[in-house]
C-alpha cells in the first residue's frame, strides 16, 4: 500500500515543477498521526515555512474541526505555518 501511495504522489508532482530559487516539493509518505508527521518532517529538514491545505470551515463548523491536522500543525508549528483554501 505504501508502494502504491507513494507511486501515485511521484506522478501527481511529476506534473508540477517549481522554479523558485530553495523551494522544494518531495512527496513523502509516512505512518502515523499526520499532524505528528508533518511536524517531525519539519524538524529533521530544518524546514523555514509550511504550507498546507485546509478545509475552510466557517462558523459552528469550525468547532468540530478542532482536531484537524492543519488547526494541529498550525498550532504547534516553530516556523510560519501558510493554510490555504
């Protein structure tokens, strides 16, 4: 399954590139609690800002999203954390 996974994401970036001076996208499939994850990957490459996905819940929707991982991340992050819509 991992096999799987991470051969689906290599295609999905295959499609995207990044022409920007120390901006780098590896995709990376790891096992575990993903706001964990995210945030030892963050710490082993020294990363300076993460960017990541969010669902943009409003209003009452946005207290049963206190457990997503972007509100997780966003909340225990050591460097700049950029959440996008």
């Amino acid at each position: 399954m991992k096999a799987s996974a991470i051969k689906m994401l290599e295609q999905r970036t295959g499609k995207h590139t990044i022409n920007i001076t120390n901006v780098k996208m590896k995709p990376e499939v790891s096992i575990g609690l993903p706001a964990d994850k995210i945030l030892e990957m963050v710490v082993e490459e020294n990363e300076d800002l993460i960017i990541m996905g969010t669902t943009g819940l409003t209003g009452v929707s946005k207290i049963k999203a206190l457990g997503s991982v972007a509100r997780n991340v966003s909340e225990r992050a050591r460097c700049p954390v950029m959440l996008v819509r």
